[in-house]
C-alpha cells in the first residue's frame, strides 16, 4: 500500500451542525484548494469531499498537514483564527485505514442514513473535481475505480441499496405525517438540487399539494414535469411563505429565510420548516415565533422503516466486499511499488539486445534481420518472466525491497558509471 495516504475528517458523528456549516466546502472553494495548495505544500492524490454530514481532505504526503489544510480553508472562508477548528477533525494517517475509510464513506456506511443513495454520487463529483484539477494520480485514479466496482458489486449482490431510505426519503415520510395534521396540507419546496428534487420524487403522488421552487426555471421546469408536481417563480418567494404549511428549503444560502420572512406571514396556525441545507439557509431564530417549528438536517433521522433495516442487515455483505476489494487494492498498490524497477530491467536488456544486434548483424539480409530481432525478443521476454513473478510473489511477502536491491545491484538499474 502506498505509503502517505491520508484523510483530514470531519462529520457529523461527533460535530454539530453549526460547526459543520461553518467549515463546509462549496465547489469554489474546493477548486481553489485543489489549485492553490499544492504550490503551498508537498501533496498530492487531493479529493474534497462536502456535504451537508461531512468535510474531508483526502490527500497523498509524506507529512501531516493537517493544520495547514485547515488554515488555508478557515483564511479562504474568513474565519478569526481558524486553527481553533482542528480539535473538531479527525486524521487518519495511515494508509490503509485512511483507503478503507474512504471505501467505507462511498459505500454509505459511514452516513447519517444508513446506504445512503447520494453520497457515492458525491463522491464522483469530488472525482471530477480533482480529475480536472490534475489532482489525481495513479493511486488514487485506482483507488476510485475499484470503489466506484466495488459500489456495483452491493447494489448487484446485496440490498443494502435497496429501498429509498436516505435523507431526501426520510424528510418525505417526516413531511407525510406533519401533512397529517392539516386539511387540505399544502407544501413547498425550495431548491431542486440532487436533495431536492430526490425529495420531490417521493413526494409525487401524495394525496396533499406539493409545489416546487427553484433558482432555475429550467431545472424547475424540467423537475416539476417528470414529477407532476405544481411550480411557481423563485422570485419574491419569501412573500408567499404564508400560503404554505410545511416549507423544505435545500438551498444552500445561509439563513435565506430569516425570523423577519416569518413574522410578515399573516397565515395563523402551525407552520412548519424543514432545513436540508449546509450552511442552513432557515434561521433557527424562527422557531420563537409561536406556532412555527423547525427541523434541521440532523434531526431527519432513521425511521423504523423495512428499508432501512434491510440496509442493516446487509452491513455484513458490504463490509465483506469491501474488504475483498480493498485486498485487490492492495495487490495493485504493492506491485505498484516494484513496476519502476521491472521497467529499469526490461529497459537493461533492451539496451543489451539492440547492442547484440548492432554486433552481430552487420550486413545481413532483412530476412535474417527481422528472424533475429523476432528470436532475440523471445528470448528476453522469458528472462524477464520469472524476475517479474519472483517480484510479485515477493510482494505479497512484504519481502520485495531485498529483491528490488538485488536486481538493481545485478544489472546495474541504477545506471552506476561503469567501464565495460
């Protein structure tokens, strides 16, 4: 396993939300990261991951960075002093652990709802980030790939994904028994982002209105078609919070709708908010007005429901993929490591052959030319067989170094000056 692969973690394990909104990463500040850091420290393989139950660096470095990381983001967002921060992250050092635990996030095993469908969809744009950063290396370019195999393997030979139980579902049935509480229950929700318009999908059908908003009237459009739900123009919306019983906003803007929206409100009765945002885009302040109450992303929490209990039961099959998959990664990760010494040796006895040939085939036909070049291929070709399996077979010892040495010393790999 490649040595120096790291993670700087923080989640909502042990964080609470308003630490957690605080240090979230938007997708601009993740591709200045990905661009600006490497020229202020030694690293590579970097991936951001952020959403609203995490932030984390994944990064390849001899050292550890993490007060640097936190410095860079907590001084790009504005923060005073921002090393005060460290003590709510976790880092994982080692290698292996810090592979596994990224197996383990991109699974879902590691969210807030158990499988939770959308994070391995976080976890490619996070690639892509770092893919068009030029961010990723071989290492973790592997990692991913096998990852991304390995998410297929559960969804095909578990049910650990079957079911819709995630956080957009878990809001849907929250909202299905608040709805209950009305005549005639009207909904809205604001932003169809991934969360959003997952939300809207479980929500069409329902036997109360739903109507959605979104910044774009395109996305609006498009969304509210293939749902069948009613939409109405972003702009002014604040105004029209009165029309509404329960209000979902999954709109990333901090504190869009202010305890200030609520009092203008002139519908009487209770009213309820859910906010699926980070940062939270309700105040919480709103929940002094009477009547109105609040839920945050961190109180959507599992329901007794039969999906998620298959999820659960399944846990034991995902973490047997997982580590089937983590074992290939690491028989990769350790050939990788004597790859540029094979290479050293296939170049060495090239350069032996093509000397050999100049020798020896002066003035020949091109028949006897093409016969010897075909001949002498073959046979480095079987030279090098059994160093290459020697090599590999060490690998899976741990002994690999002791032969790398030798094959080095023996054909010179290192290109020593060395009189012939």
């Amino acid at each position: 396993m490649k040595e120096g692969f790291k993670v700087l973690s923080l989640s909502y394990k042990k964080v609470p939300l308003e630490i957690r909104e605080i240090l979230s990463i938007e997708d601009s500040l993740a591709k200045e990261f990905l661009s600006e850091f490497p020229h202020i420290a030694e690293v590579n393989d970097l991936l951001v991951l952020s959403t609203c139950n995490r932030t984390e660096i994944y990064y390849s470095s001899t050292l550890d960075l993490s007060s640097e990381i936190i410095i860079y983001l907590g001084t790009k967002k504005g923060l005073m002093n921002p090393a005060q921060y460290l003590q709510y992250f976790d880092s994982i050092t080692n290698s292996d652990e810090a592979s596994e635990y990224l197996f383990r996030v991109s699974m879902g095993l590691e969210a807030q709802v158990v499988g939770d469908l959308q994070i391995i969809n976080q976890i490619k744009r996070a690639y892509q980030l770092t893919a068009d950063a030029n961010m990723a290396g071989p290492y973790l370019h592997r990692l991913l790939h096998t990852i991304f195999f390995a998410n297929k393997r559960v969804v095909q030979e578990t049910a650990f994904r079957d079911g819709a139980a995630s956080v957009s579902y878990a809001t849907a049935e929250l909202v299905k028994t608040l709805a209950q509480g009305f005549v005639d229950a009207k909904v809205l929700v604001i932003g169809v982002g991934e969360i959003g318009e997952d939300l809207a999908k479980h929500l069409s059908g329902s036997s109360f209105d739903v109507t959605l908003t979104n910044r774009s009237e395109d996305k609006l459009a498009e969304v509210a078609q293939n749902c069948g739900l009613a939409s109405t123009p972003f702009e002014n919306i604040k105004t029209k919070l009165s029309q509404y019983d329960i209000v979902i906003s999954s709109l990333p803007v901090k504190d869009f709708i202010d305890i200030n929206d609520i009092h203008s409100s002139n519908r009487a009765g209770l009213k309820y908010f859910i906010d699926l945002s980070i940062p939270r885009s309700i105040s919480p302040a709103i929940e002094s007005v009477a009547g109105v109450s609040l839920y945050n992303i961190d109180e959507i929490q599992d329901k007794t429901s039969q999906a998620v209990q298959k999820r659960i039961d399944a846990i034991p099959q995902v973490e047997a993929i997982v580590s089937e998959s983590m074992a290939e990664f690491s028989d990769w990760s350790r050939e990788m490591e004597v790859s540029p010494t094979i290479q050293k040796l296939k170049n060495a006895l090239e350069e032996i052959r093509q000397e050999e040939l100049k020798k020896h085939l002066k003035n020949v036909s091109p028949e006897i030319e093409a016969f010897a070049d075909k001949f002498s291929k073959s046979i480095t070709n079987k030279i090098m067989k059994l160093p290459v399996l020697q090599l590999k077979a060490a690998c899976q010892r741990g002994e690999a170094e002791t032969l790398i040495d030798v094959l080095n010393d023996l054909f010179n790999l290192e290109k020593d000056p060395v009189k012939q």
